[in-house]
C-alpha cells in the first residue's frame, strides 16, 4: 500500500512548478514512482509523452510533505512550524504539468512489472496518434500483428452484380 497522496499541481507551466505529495503514514520513497500522464483531446494517452520520476530513497514520517519540482530547486530539505518538506529536482528543460489533458499517479515497484515507458529522449508518434491508419494497418501488417485478408471469390462476384 502507498502511503502517500498528491496533494496538488502548482505554479502550472511555470519554470517552478511543481507537485506536492504528503505522507499519510510512516513510509519509504525507495522504489516509488510518478508518472506523469499526457492526454489528446479523445481522451486517449499520448505514450511518446509519458513521463516518469523514480524517488530516491528517502523515509518519511507521517504529515511529511515531498516536492518534485520539474526543473531544478537547491533546497533539499525544509523545516517548518507545520514539518518537514523534503524537495527533489526532476531537472526538465520545460514545463510538463500545463494545460486540461495531464494526470499523475504514483506508481509501487509492484505495479511496475510489466511497464514498459517510451524512450523520453526520442519521442516519435505512432501513425494512429498522427491519424495515419493506413499507415498503421500496414506496420501492423509488416509486424505480423495482423493478416493481408483477400476478399473472396463470393465477394468479388457481390460487387460486379451491382
């Protein structure tokens, strides 16, 4: 069980934005992930856009907030009269959390079996995000993900009738 909940976005689309988490329970960072999630306007994800940031280990205890700012902060650590915020640096060239269609979620290294993320340095589009389906059926085709169906000789005969 995550013992952590995203509290917030903040200064979305600015140089110092950032996302707050706070600790519900006495917990570890190791392993943890967010995952940052961009969407097209059909509400599918853009997986060439996935972004993601491993936690590095660190123990926190209950009230405890954490923040990953998307470039760069020099503060690691903060005490103040309501406790201790602990800052991480993601060290992006850009702000990530703008606009309607972005999700985080943070992710156990149970749920990581299995994810594979797209390479951040290369983003490419697939042809269906570029609405290129022809081009799509026929990589498809090339990978052997689906068949060259012919149509039939009935078939054929349907269309002279007509």
């Amino acid at each position: 069980m995550i013992n952590l909940r995203i509290t917030g976005l903040y200064n979305r689309g600015q140089q110092d934005e950032y996302v707050e988490l706070e600790a519900a329970a006495r917990c570890d960072l190791e392993g943890l992930m967010l995952v940052r999630y961009l969407y097209n306007a059909e509400g599918f994800p853009i997986y060439s856009q996935a972004r993601l940031y491993e936690f590095p280990d660190t123990n926190l205890r209950k009230g405890n907030r954490v923040r990953l700012y998307s470039g760069f902060t020099k503060e690691k650590k903060v005490r103040t009269p309501e406790g201790v915020t602990y800052n991480f640096s993601w060290t992006l060239d850009t702000p990530i959390w703008d606009g309607n269609h972005v999700e985080c979620y943070i992710m156990s290294p149970d749920e990581r079996i299995g994810y594979a993320p797209c390479d951040p340095i290369e983003d490419h589009e697939s042809p269906a995000e570029r609405g290129d389906f022809e081009g799509l059926h026929k990589h498809m085709q090339e990978k052997g993900e689906i068949g060259t169906a012919k149509p039939s000789k009935k078939a054929k005969k349907s269309k002279k009738s007509k």
